[in-house]
C-alpha cells in the first residue's frame, strides 16, 4: 500500500452493489473479496457504513493514511466510503444516510475538503456506482454541496 502524498482532498462515495446482510460483517467480507479476487493488500475503501443488527454503523475499512484501492482516478486523492447495499435495486434507507452524511462531515471538518471534492464512483467510470436509487443531488445538498448533472 502507498501513503497519501498530502493529506487527501476529497471524498468519492460507492455501493456494494449487493444487498446488505444485516446479521454479518459485510466490511470483512468486502476485505477477503478485494484480497482474495483482486489480490490487493487491504479492502479499498477507507470506510463501510453497513447495517448490524438492525442499526447502521461506520466500519474502519483500509487505513486512513493510505491511498485507496476504489477508484483509480482518485485513489491517490481521496477517501473511498462504502455503503453497504444494492441502490440500483432499492434506495438506501434515512438511518444509513444520516450515518453516511454525519461520516462525511467528520471528514470534511478534519481534513478541509470542500463540499464540491464528495463526489460518486459513477462519475468517474461506466458503472452507476453509488447505484441508480441514490440519491446523489440531494445528499451533495445536504453536505452544502451543489446539484450537479
């Protein structure tokens, strides 16, 4: 794994893209996958916020001082938080957005990022990462970001 060069500057939000399993720790699963299937050394992203036992919660995913492994154009640059779920299926529930928008205004407000550095995975590839049913205008708006197409 590489060290950030300078502290990172942006956050880029993804999905699981499968459903969440409420009983297990889906993080760890994510980390055996990306390990195992990839062959990197850690799971990509720098957080997971996943539902266990009926509650969302913020999981550690690859340390923070190192560059992620979830978006080449931005891993060298910026956090990578999961949401564990399939949101081209259904949209993620309020509990997991709050969690999700409380993770990223902690990281804002540590590191300096500006609302316009949050951005999706789906902007920088042809996947729909963070999926289809997320929703991508109004949560950039409730960070203080802007809408944008």
């Amino acid at each position: 794994m590489r060290k950030f060069t300078a502290p990172p500057h942006g956050i880029c939000i993804h999905h699981s893209a499968v459903d969440d399993n409420p009983t297990a720790n889906d993080t760890e699963a994510y980390r055996r996958y990306h390990v195992k299937a990839n062959g990197w050394d850690d799971i990509g992203y720098h957080f997971v916020v996943e539902r266990i036992n009926g509650a969302p919660l913020v999981k550690a995913g690859r340390p923070i001082a190192y560059q992620g492994a979830h978006c080449p154009d931005l891993n060298a640059t910026h956090i990578g938080i999961c949401l564990a779920g399939n949101f081209d299926k259904y949209p993620p529930d309020a509990d997991m957005l709050e969690t999700l928008e409380t993770l990223c205004r902690d990281l804002i407000a540590k590191y300096n990022i500006p609302a316009h550095e949050v951005t999706y995975h789906c902007r920088y590839s042809t996947k729909t990462c963070p999926g289809k049913k997320f929703p991508q205008s109004g949560f950039l708006l409730s960070l203080g970001g802007e809408v944008r197409p």
